[in-house]
C-alpha cells in the first residue's frame, strides 16, 4: 500500500530546482498560490533533509486562507536524524514525521522524538518503499513531494511517483552544478526513462504550469 503521490517543483527553463549557490526562489506569486492549494489538498508534504537544511521550510498552508487542520502532515527523509531542533518544521503548527534509519544516533533520535514521530526505515539511506507502506497505514493518502533532486530521483526510480507538477519560471540558471528537477543517479539508456503523459498545461502569471501522469 502507498499514498497517491504528486511530486512538485519550480524550475527554471533549463531544468535547474536552484542556483549553484542554492538560491531557488523560482516560482511567480501565483505559483506559490497554486502550491498552497495544493497543500491544502494533501495529508502529508515530503522533502529530502537537504531542501530542508537549505530552506527551513515551514510545509504548511500559509499563503492562503486555511485552518490549522488544513495543513499537511510534514515529513523530513532524513537518514542520520540531522533535522534541527529549532527548525520551523518541528513547530506547533502541524504534526512532523522524521524518518530516520536504524544507523541513526539514539540521541538524536530520542531529541527529535520530543517535538515529532519518528519513523526507522531502512539501514543506510530511508527505504522510500517500507516508508510509503508505513504512512498508508497512519492514513495518509495524497502526499505531496517537494524535493529535492535526490529525493526526487529516489521516489521515481522506486516507482513511488504518480503525478508531477512543473512550473516552468521563465528564467535561464545555468551551472554544471546547479540542482535539476532530478538528479541522483540517473539512467544509462533513455528507453528506461520515466514516462509521463501530459495532461494539462497552461499559463499561469509568467510560469508556464505541466502536468503529467507517470506510466507505469
Ligand atoms: N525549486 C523547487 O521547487 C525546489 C523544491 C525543493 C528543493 N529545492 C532545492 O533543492 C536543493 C536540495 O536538493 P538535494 O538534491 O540536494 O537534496 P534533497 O532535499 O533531495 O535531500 C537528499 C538527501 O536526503 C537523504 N536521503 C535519505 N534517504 C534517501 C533516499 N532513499 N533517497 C534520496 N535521498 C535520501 C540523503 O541524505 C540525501 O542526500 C535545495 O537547494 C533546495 O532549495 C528546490
Ligand atoms: N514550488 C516551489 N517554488 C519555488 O520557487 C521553490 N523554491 C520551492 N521550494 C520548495 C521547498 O520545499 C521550499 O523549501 C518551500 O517552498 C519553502 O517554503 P515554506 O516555508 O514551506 O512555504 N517550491
């Protein structure tokens, strides 16, 4: 059993999630509308701990109207417990699940169990599979990724992704090292590509928002 999961991004037109320098405010303010509409209709909000470590991200619905039972469960895949303590996402504002794996230091771990749930999933890198299982099982049904290209790699090579959402910002980053849609550690042949099916795209503000379906 897994949740429905969309995974969403802004990138600029040559594919880039960030800078080469981490800076990513990529999204017009209308985009960022459409991005808390979206929390709004989730159960849960996913990043990797970098995008987390780069952005204290608060994952919950604040940019429009909403009540707190609006927002999202917040998840952090964090293999190493290294989530700070004083970081927004450990707030009161909505619930936060750590998943850890079971190398993780036991401080840590009992550290961050005081402010969230945590969840030990696999041995070195979080089991993105058994974690999956694990939040269908609290309820969790739509989830929403939000990075970042590692994490985004992971979901999609494990076959955990049904829906992705791009807002294309009409901006050029370049960089070698500049973070992409997807990184990690990619395919060799494009025939083992993902597939997707378009099924909506439209202007929105000065972003150009895709919308596709994931084959499987
Ligand atoms: N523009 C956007 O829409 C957007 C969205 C999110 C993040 N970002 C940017 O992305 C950057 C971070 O991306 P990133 O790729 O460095 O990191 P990430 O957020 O994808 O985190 C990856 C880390 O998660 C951990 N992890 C544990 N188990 C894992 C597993 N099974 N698979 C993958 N990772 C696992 C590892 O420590 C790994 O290094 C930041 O600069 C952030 O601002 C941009
Ligand atoms: N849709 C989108 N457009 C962007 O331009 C951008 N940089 C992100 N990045 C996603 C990442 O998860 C961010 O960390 C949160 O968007 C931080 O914002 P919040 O405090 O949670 O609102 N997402």
């Amino acid at each position: 059993m897994k949740p429905h999961v969309i995974l969403n991004a802004a990138m600029t037109l040559d594919g880039k999630i960030a800078t080469r320098t981490g800076s990513s405010e990529i999204s017009g303010k209308e985009d960022l509308i459409r991005v808390h509409k979206l929390r709004k209709e989730m159960d849960a909000i996913m990043v990797g701990i970098n995008t987390l470590l780069a952005d204290d991200p608060r994952l919950t619905v604040h940019k429009i109207k909403a009540d707190p039972e609006d927002n999202p469960v917040r998840i952090v895949v964090d293999s190493k417990a290294r989530t700070p303590l004083n970081f927004r996402i450990l707030n009161n504002d909505a619930p936060a699940i750590i998943a850890v794996t079971e190398n993780a230091d036991p401080e840590k771990i009992e550290a961050l169990e005081k402010k969230a749930t945590v969840l030990k999933c696999g041995k070195d890198r979080v089991d993105l599979k058994s974690l999956m299982d694990k939040l269908s099982k609290t309820g969790i049904k739509r989830l929403m990724l939000e990075g970042g290209s590692t994490l985004n790699y992971s979901m999609l090579e494990n076959g955990l992704v049904d829906e992705v959402r791009v807002c294309v910002a009409p901006m050029i980053a370049g960089g070698s090292n500049a973070k992409t849609l997807v990184d990690g550690e990619g395919i060799d042949k494009m025939k083992d590509a993902v597939k997707l099916k378009l099924k909506k795209s439209y202007g929105l503000g000065e972003d150009l928002i895709l919308e596709y379906d994931v084959i499987k």
